[in-house]
C-alpha cells in the first residue's frame, strides 16, 4: 500500500511539473529575404538553436508576412506573435517618437552612446515596450537617415522650401523634419509609397536610408542625399507570455545570443550603410555630398523649429529628460 501511495503522488507531482519542452517562436521583420537583417536573424536563430540544444527553435518571417510593424507589435503585446525586430510602432504610445528623434545623434559615436546599452533612449524604450508587456532584448543600429528622389535636388544644402514633395510615415517627426528642411510632406502608408514616387504623386521619400531605399526604392531613386536626418533604430523585441514559456536557462541563452547579435551589428553598421549608398550610386543614382556646415545648418534648424513640437507631443517633462541625459552622453 505505502508503494502505491508513493507512485501515485509521485505521479501527481510528475503531472504539474513543468517539461522542458521544445519552443517554436515566430520571429517578424520588415525587409524581403535575403536582405541585411534577414541574414543576420537567421544567423541568430541558428546560434540560439545551438545555445538551446535545438529546444528553442525560431522561424523567420520576412518582408512583414505576418503583417505591419505597428500590427506586430500590437500582436506581440497580445503574445500573438512572439518577435519581432523592426522600427518602433508609435501608435501604442507616441512617446516611442523618441527612438526617431531627428538629429538626436550627429555621428556613429553619440549614437552608440543614446541607443547602445545605457543609453538614455535604450533605457526608455525598455521601460515603453515593458509597459505594452513586451521585452526588449537588442537594439539593432541601422543607419543615419537621408532623403531620396526620383529627380535632381534642389538647392540639397539648404533649408529653404525647394517645393518637393516627398512620401513621409505617418508620423509626426518625420513630417515636421521634412517641413523644417524645405520639403513638402506627405504622410502616405509603407506600402503604397513605391507607386506614389513611381507615379510622381510625390517626388522622392524621407524617413528611410541607403540600406531602406536600396532594398524598397532603388528603381525610383536618382538622387541620395545623406542629410543624417535621423539615427534609425530597430528593436528586437518579444512577447512576454513568450519569454515566461521558455525554462529558465533557455531564457539565459536568448538573452546572451540577442546581446551578441546587437555587439556585433555595431560594429558592421557604419561601414554596411556606406556599401548600401554605394549600391545606389551603382545603379546610376547620384550621391550628393554635403558639407560639415550644411549638416550642422540642417540640424540647428530641426532642433530649432522640430524639438519643441514633438516634445509636447511626448510630454515635455518627460522627453526633455531624456534630452538632458543624451547631452550629457555626449
């Protein structure tokens, strides 16, 4: 009787006990197969398998096949989908506009210093994804933005209106920044922005870089300019119900993997957007070169006109704390 007893309870506890099983995560991001980012998230996903002894399986999902980045994030807040690295979707809480501020950073050191880790902006979007219960594991450094047309420039050194309409997302950063450097802007969605430029309902696009408009543009760009209109910052993110379902030592492994895949993008990005403005010069765009003081003209105007109106967009109080620590970074 005593050993029944004994393999019975046993039998009960084995039955609440939680089994390491394998987990298969769904992984978004916005750009076609084959792109940067897809070879390096596969690159992740395999390393992740081998720190987890396949248990924790990841599946690439590229080009937004499971849907918008602002969707994503949504279905990630829900646990609908499980990841994700792309932009950060400003339509939970504006105050994600912070990732994009336009000339927050000016060269690749200060942006490493507000969006590597520690930085004042990492920081904040930690705590904005947390509050959606999502969690951020990596940023995922980009590119310093710039403008793209499907015609010459005008006048590409100058902040006067030049009378150019260009696409812009939808929002409020990019349309004030696009405004602020002489341009007309358009907020016009992600997916109807190539037919726009093609069909001349506008004349180029802002809110992108060279890797963006190489990847998305290239047969409608004819001139680049790299006016470091803002620093471009990804984020891989996961759902929290995801993360809580893996043991903790596959958590561990995830977390290790994705700080490996953030070191290692900072130091190929700098050198991965001058190859992307070289791509699009190979295809017969002209790549305008600005100088130092043309730069520092475009960003005084935006910190200028641009700063205090997405500020009391985001909360003044809270947006220029952020503000007071970068400057203090930098």
């Amino acid at each position: 009787m005593k050993h029944y007893l004994f393999t019975a309870a046993t039998t009960a506890l084995m039955a609440f006990a939680p089994l390491a099983e394998a987990q298969d995560l769904k992984l978004s991001h916005v750009r076609p197969q084959d792109a940067t980012i897809d070879v390096e998230v596969r690159a992740f996903a395999a390393a992740v398998a081998a720190a987890t002894d396949d248990k924790v399986k990841i599946e690439i999902f590229p080009a937004s096949a499971l849907g918008d980045y602002t969707t994503v994030q949504e279905r990630i807040s829900v646990g609908a989908v499980d990841m994700a690295v792309q932009p950060a979707g400003t339509a939970a809480d504006r105050r994600m506009q912070v990732a994009s501020f336009p000339y927050l950073a000016e060269n690749w050191a200060q942006a490493r210093a507000v969006y590597g880790a520690g930085g004042a902006v990492r920081e904040a979007m930690v705590e904005l994804y947390a509050a959606q219960d999502i969690t951020m594991l990596a940023a995922y450094p980009v590119y310093f933005g710039g403008i793209a047309l499907n015609r010459e420039a005008v006048t590409p050194g100058s902040t006067e209106a030049n009378g150019i309409k260009v696409r812009v997302p939808g929002i409020k950063s990019f349309q004030l920044t696009g405004e602020a450097l002489g341009y007309i802007p358009a907020p016009i969605p992600f997916s109807e922005a190539f037919t726009a430029v093609q069909t001349g309902v506008v004349e180029g696009v802002i809110g992108s870089g060279a890797e963006g408009y190489y990847a998305s543009f290239r047969d409608v760009t004819k001139t680049y300019i790299p006016a470091n209109t803002h620093f471009e910052v990804w984020f891989m993110i996961i759902s929290n119900d995801s993360l809580s379902k893996l043991d903790e030592a596959d958590q561990v492994a995830l977390r290790t993997e994705a700080e490996a895949f953030e070191a290692k993008r900072w130091e190929v990005a700098e050198t991965d957007q001058a190859a992307n403005e070289q791509k699009l010069v190979d295809l017969g765009a002209t790549r305008v070169t600005l100088s130092d003081a043309e730069l520092a003209a475009m960003s005084a105007k935006v910190r200028e006109t641009v700063w205090p109106q997405i500020l009391e967009d985001i909360g003044a109080e809270w947006g220029q704390a952020i503000l007071d620590k970068v400057a203090a970074s930098n």
